[in-house]
C-alpha cells in the first residue's frame, strides 16, 4: 500500500536532512517523529521570521501546521494486534513552565491538538535542580527508564522558565519472529575493521525492494509497525548522501513480497545530543538568539531558546524492537515459497528505519555501523 498520509513526504524530507547532520559516519539514532513533535510545538509559539525558519525546517508547505499534526496524531495509535502480546506506544507532549511567566492562555488552545498533551508548573527559577529532577522523572517514567536523565546537570538555571518536552516509548513484537536457535555469531563488517557480533536469520515472505545503489527489506511488527533495513549495495559512507526522499520512497513505496534469506544483526544503537548546531545548520538560526519571536507562548519579548536536546534508544532482538525518545526544547529570559530466496545480508553499514505503516510517520532513524 502507498503512503498518502497528511505531511507524510514533508516528514520523510525533515527525517533525512537531520539524519545527515547527526553523527556523520558513526553509529547514531534519533526520532525524527520526537524531534518533530518539540520542533513543531516551538513553530506555533514562534511568530514572524523565527516561525518561518522552523517551518522550513519542517517542510510545512502550508501557512499552518495542520496536516504536520495530524500525521503526528494519526501515528500516536497503533492498530489493535490480532493476536499475541499487544504493541505499546506512548505519547507525551508537555509545557513546562514556571508559574512567574506571563503566559499567552491561547497556547493552552494550541498545546492541546497536540497527542498526549499537558501543562505542568515547575520551581525552575526559584529551584532549577528540582525543575531538572520533576522533567527527568516523568520522562524516565513515559519512557520505562529507556532515558533517565533527559535534561543534563547545569542546563536547567535561574533565568531558565519553560520546557516543551516530547517523550516517545514504543514496543512492539515481529510478525515473524526470528528463531533464537538460530542466533550465532556471525563477521559484520564495520569500518574499524571486522569482528564477529550476534547475528539473527530467517527465511521469510518480506517486503523487498530495490532501486539505486540500495536494498531494502520490511520486518512487520505488531500494531502497524514496520522496520525497514535499508541496505547499499557498496559502503554506507559513500552511497548515503545518495539517498534523497525521492529514492527514500521509491523503496517505501515499490514494495513486493519475496522469500528473503534475512541476515541481521542483534543490537542496541542510541544518542543524546543538543541539536541546536544541526538546526542551525538547516536554517533555523533566529530561534537561539535575542531576536527570537515567541510571543505565541508569552508576551515577554526576552523569551528565547537555550538549547533543543534530544537522547534515543533503540534495541532490536529475535522477539522484536524496543525504543525510546524525548526532546527537550529549553526556554530562558535573556536577561535574564518455492522461489529462490533474496539474500539480504545485513552484515555491513545499513541504516534502519521504524515507522508507523498507516501514516509513514519515522518513530526512529538509525545508522548501524558496529552493532553492539
């Protein structure tokens, strides 16, 4: 089936130009779904050039944000499983904010379209530690202790007042799990040099498609969601700034069942990073400064952003994935079958994709270059 959901080519173009910026040729990963969220909540307390860099950025090509938010809206439900364990998937959008802030009441109106949203006081200019504790807990809380400790010792003081915070937990079962017997140790080629890491097979009906220098192949998992490996046929590092959102759809989209002989490695991939340097890279530069616009949020013209941080995990194994985002946008006052099979051996770089399959909406974007 071809993803038509509302903002879902925006979204995949927003996820592969941060994806570039993101750990250049090391392993990474990060959730353009998380990310998108904070960003476009800190869009509509932006006005004037600030809000025109962020919506850039997000590749909103209509004066609002309307479709953005609803294909984060749509992919905060998953289908119900037809059977097994069922898929968890939990979405919070929160506002952060010291009770002294002359805080604009018609954000309430906007904060609520959002999946999973609320407003919440925190003591951040009379008690910046304990503002920094409250945030971490009820992140590490959405995420079942995924990402402890979001907001990092010394980001939180006296001139900080608000925080638009996204948290992301998803898990989910395969379709076709792979068999644990059949997990060994197997050679991955990584570019330090080749070792031998925990690889899984299987042989199944899978969506397989090839276009450009790449491969791809879908593992259904339950609830609707999918991960998609996504492998070049020469090295990671040469052939990645190949991929653009046209070829990204193209593989997405031209899918075909195939018997595929699946070769992967079990692993663990994550990040936590300030993106405020990737942003502005991309643009979006007006944001982090005095002049900065977010009178949507407050009437106080000395509010601007601090710093946007971000921390991912995602861990995939025979029974299925496991993954967790929060990104935090910080706020301060400036002055204050009988076919032969596809052999699809993901012994090498490949990139990794989790999605929502109704919408296309990317919970996770990864780079695996030494799986651990």
């Amino acid at each position: 089936m071809a993803d038509r959901g509302p903002g879902y080519r925006d979204h995949l173009t927003f996820a592969l130009d941060l994806h570039h910026r993101l750990a250049p040729g090391g392993d990474s990963c990060f959730s353009p779904y998380s990310v998108a969220s904070a960003l476009g909540m800190a869009y509509r307390a932006a006005r004037g050039t600030t809000a025109e860099e962020l919506r850039a950025l997000l590749s909103v090509t209509e004066p609002d944000i309307a479709k953005h938010v609803e294909l984060l809206r749509d992919a905060a439900t998953l289908r119900v499983a037809d059977s097994g364990e069922e898929p968890a998937l939990v979405v919070c959008n929160a506002l952060w904010i010291w009770d002294g802030l002359d805080f604009n009441a018609d954000f309430r109106t906007d904060l609520a379209a959002w999946p999973g949203a609320k407003l919440e006081t925190a003591p951040f200019v009379t008690d910046p530690e304990g503002a920094r504790r409250t945030i971490n807990s009820d992140v590490a809380r959405l995420t079942r202790d995924l990402i402890r400790e979001l907001i990092p010792a010394g980001a939180v003081d006296e001139s900080t007042v608000a925080s638009l915070i996204n948290s992301l937990y998803l898990k989910a079962a395969w379709r076709h799990p792979f068999a644990e017997r059949d997990t060994g140790d197997a050679e991955f080629h990584a570019p330090a040099g080749t070792h031998r890491v925990p690889m899984m097979h299987q042989v199944e009906r899978l969506p397989y498609a090839r276009a450009g220098q790449w491969q791809s192949v879908t593992l259904p998992a339950s609830g609707g969601v999918e991960a998609v490996v996504l492998l070049p046929d020469a090295r990671l590092d040469t052939t990645e700034p190949s991929l653009d959102g046209d070829l990204l759809e193209e593989l997405l989209t031209r899918r075909a069942k195939r018997r595929v002989a699946l070769s992967m490695p079990k692993l663990t991939v994550r990040l936590n990073a300030s993106l405020v340097e990737a942003l502005r890279d991309l643009g979006v530069r007006e944001l982090f400064t005095k002049s900065a616009d977010l009178t949507g949020l407050s009437d106080d013209p000395r509010l601007t952003v601090s710093d946007v941080l971000h921390e991912s995990v995602l861990e995939l194994d025979e029974q299925g994935l496991e993954g967790a985002a929060a990104t935090a946008v910080m706020m301060r006052l400036t002055s204050m079958e009988t076919d032969k099979p596809v052999e699809f051996r993901a012994d090498r770089p490949f990139l990794l994709l989790i999605r929502h399959a109704d919408t296309g909406a990317v919970y996770f974007l990864a780079r695996v270059t030494d799986p651990s």
